[in-house]
C-alpha cells in the first residue's frame, strides 16, 4: 500500500505507523469514569468499508495525517494533514 504524505508525496506505508480512528472521542478528562475510560482505550470498532484513520509519518516529514481509506481492499480516497483539521471537526 501506498500513501501519499502531502509534504513528501508517494511513500510506501512502511514509512507510517498507524494509530487508529481518526474520529474517536476521548471522554471528558477526570469526569469520566473508568469503564469510559477502558472502553476508549481498549474496544475498537472493526468496521469494513470507508475509514478515517491516524498515520504518523515516522520515517519521512513526521507529520500525523488523516488518510481515508477502504479496509476492505485498502484503497485510499483522501490523505490530508491532520493539524489543518479543527478538533471535533466534524468530517
């Protein structure tokens, strides 16, 4: 597979590490409780289709971007920055 960073263009996605939904909501700091907590830590969705998804490119810009991709045959629609994203921005 390959993503293209758009600071660097086409890499291979070795060059990434991937962290995980781009759209999950962490809970409300010392307000949540520990089951919120545990379930945004440790339960996943899984789903199969059109994800937005964290990349780091570690070995290249070291920028995090956001890469919307197909899961079920890794087709990548949109690759873009993820700090010209607003938090909780809806996409």
């Amino acid at each position: 597979m390959r993503i293209t960073c758009p600071h660097c263009g086409a890499r291979d996605a070795q060059e990434f590490t991937y962290l995980g939904a781009a759209d999950l909501k962490r809970p409300d700091g010392m307000a949540a409780t520990e089951a919120a907590m545990t379930d945004y830590v440790y339960q996943r969705e899984n789903p199969a289709g059109t994800h937005r998804e964290l990349w780091y490119h570690g070995a290249g810009c070291h920028a995090w971007l956001v890469v919307t991709r197909d899961t079920r045959n890794h087709a990548i629609a949109a690759v873009e920055a993820a700090k010209s994203r607003k938090t909780g921005a809806a996409a």
